[in-house]
C-alpha cells in the first residue's frame, strides 16, 4: 500500500492506493489545483471570480458546473438545510479570513435572518451560472466530498482518500475486508463507501461562534449535537447528510438519516 | 619554614581531597535503572478521538462491519 499526506482543502488531505492507477503525487497536485480553483479565500479562484460577478451569468468550467448541481442537489435532499449561499452570514459572523490567518478574537455576529432559498439565489445553465444580486457561495464541506471522490477514482479500483477528514473507499482495502477507518468511537470497513463527520468543535471564535450557519436564521448553529458522522454511498452524501444531522439536533437527525444513511454517530 | 609548610599542607589536603572524592564515587555507583526521586507521573499520551456517542445515538446498517484492525484513517471535523 502506498500511503501520501499534504495539506490542502483547509486541511490534511490523505492518500492511500493499492497498486495506485497513478502515481500519488500526481492526485494531490490534482487537489492542489482544485484548492486553488475552488476556495473563497483567493481573490482570483473560478469560485470568488462567481461570486464578484453575481447578478451577472458567469461562465464556469465544467468542475465548478458540476460542483454546483451538486449544491442544488444537496439543498434538496436535506430539506433546504445545506445551503452553499451562506457565505454573506458566515463573513457576517466574523469567519472573513482563512483559518490560519485568525489571530484575534473575531466580530460579533449581526443581526442575521433566514436565507433565501438556493434556487432563488443560485441558477444554472450550460456552461454558466448566475448568482442573485447580493448572494455569494461557500462550497466548503461539499468540494471536500466532491474532490474525495473523484481522487479516490483517479488512484484506481483499491483507494481511500482523505480529504481533510472527508473519506471515500474503493475496493477491498489493503487486506481484502475492507479499509478500516475510525468512525465514531469504532472502526469500520468501508469498501466503496463514504463517511463524513460535520462538527462545531473546530473553527470556534467566540461563545457561540462557529463556521456552521444554519440558513433557517442566517447564525452559526445552535444545536445540542456538536459533531456528526455519516457513512453513505458517496462522500458528498456523507457531508450532506452530517451537516444536515448537526443542524437538525438529536431529536431529528435519526429519523432524517434512517433510509439515507448507511450509518451514524452523534456526539 | 612557614612558607614551605603551607605548600606542603594544602598539597596534602588537595591529594586527600582527590582521593576521598574518587573512593566516593566508586563506592556509591549511580543505578540507572534507579527510580526518580521524588516520584514523576508520566501523563498518558493523549490522542485526538471523536467523543464516544451515547446508546441511541448511534447506529450502523448491518452491511458494516466492525473490525479490531487499526484504522488507516479516521473522519474527523476539519
């Protein structure tokens, strides 16, 4: 088994393959430049040249194209509450830098309020896409699963690939069961399987203050699950599934993740 | 007279100095498997784990399996 780790995504990213279809080094520069193209905090990345331009159709490469039917897709399938239009709260919030940047306690939050609903803030046609007027995207979590599964395809038909805590599986795994990966408290197999976990016990700046904006009030989310960890089919699944469960609390996740999840852990 | 009796005085004092120091050592050999004194607690070595979820909180499909392998890697909060 070849193993690789690196930073990118806003975290560390891992490879592992068993008779790689490409060399490891070749995946992660293919995630580095993903990165590049991908994150909110470079004035000059494809992601925040559609967010100056909203009001506006911008042409988009076919990634970014995809990356966004997926944000229509997972706005739908959790109930309007993962919702890449969060972006203008969350800067509001405080969190307008990159992580390693903080130094300094951030702002206060403003008063905030419900957002919109995605399709009303985001559309879509060939080749283009068009943000409301005002409206500006975060694809965070959603590029992670997005990026994790398509490296995992690129390095062959025996992988798992990490993208900063975002896992997609393919194949038997170095001992023919399965990849064993920390979930939870447990280990588990996963062959072509996905986990995610979506959490508030990172990326804090204040009593209360955190990266997770439930878009139902426009605030950093405020409910009694603190981390959630979802394994389904693919890792996009997986984090929109966690973050859905994170936000919707312990009453409400297990019904919401039961029939959609292949397994879960609230902590 | 004076003169050559203090020389010969503090050279006698530095030798019996020397050698008692020198039998000192050999008879009081350091072990180095001797325990510190007072005693040291070695905290445990602590690594980062996702707290555990309570009964009811948790549930996998029966197409998962558990193992006792090491995890090659973990999902985690970025």
């Amino acid at each position: 088994m070849e193993s690789l780790r690196f930073g990118a995504l806003g975290g560390s990213c891992e490879l592992y393959a068993v008779e790689p279809a490409e060399p490891l080094e070749a995946t992660a520069a293919w995630i580095a430049l993903l990165h590049r193209r991908l994150t909110r905090f470079d004035p000059g990345s494809e992601l925040s040249g559609l967010n100056a331009g909203a009001g506006e159709w911008v042409e988009v490469s076919p990634v970014l194209h995809d990356l966004l039917s997926e944000a229509l897709a997972a706005y739908e399938l959790s109930g309007g509450l993962v919702h890449v239009g969060v972006l203008p709260a969350l800067i509001a919030a405080g969190y307008d830098r990159t992580w390693s940047d903080v130094h300094l306690p951030l702002s206060r939050p403003d008063a905030s309020r419900a957002l919109a609903p995605l399709p009303e803030l985001l559309e879509l046609r060939a080749g283009e896409a068009r943000l409301a007027p005002g409206a500006a995207i975060d694809l965070g979590g959603l590029a992670k699963g997005w990026v994790a599964e398509r490296a995992a395809e690129r390095l062959g038909p025996n992988a798992l690939v990490s993208c900063a805590g975002d896992l997609m599986a393919r194949g038997p795994g170095p001992d023919g069961g399965g990849w064993p990966v920390g979930f939870g408290d447990r280990t588990v197999l996963l062959g072509d399987m996905a986990a995610a976990t979506s959490g508030t016990t990172k990326r804090r700046w204040g009593d209360g203050l955190h990266h997770l904006i439930d878009p139902r009030t426009g605030r950093p989310s405020a409910t009694d699950v603190s981390e959630a960890s979802v394994l389904a089919r693919s890792a996009v699944d997986a984090e929109v599934l966690a973050k859905a469960a994170l936000l919707l609390g312990t009453r409400a996740a297990p019904a919401f993740l039961e029939g959609r999840a292949l397994g879960w852990a609230l902590a | 007279m004076s003169a050559v009796l203090l020389r010969v005085g503090a050279t006698a004092a530095t030798l019996l100095a020397l050698l008692w120091t020198a039998g000192y050592v050999a008879a009081n050999p350091k072990p180095s498997a001797a325990p510190l004194q007072p005693s040291v607690v070695v905290p445990p070595m602590v690594t980062p784990s996702p707290a555990p979820a309570p009964a009811g909180r948790r549930r996998l499909a029966p197409s998962v399996r558990e193992t006792a392998l090491p995890a090659v890697t973990v999902t985690h909060v970025s």
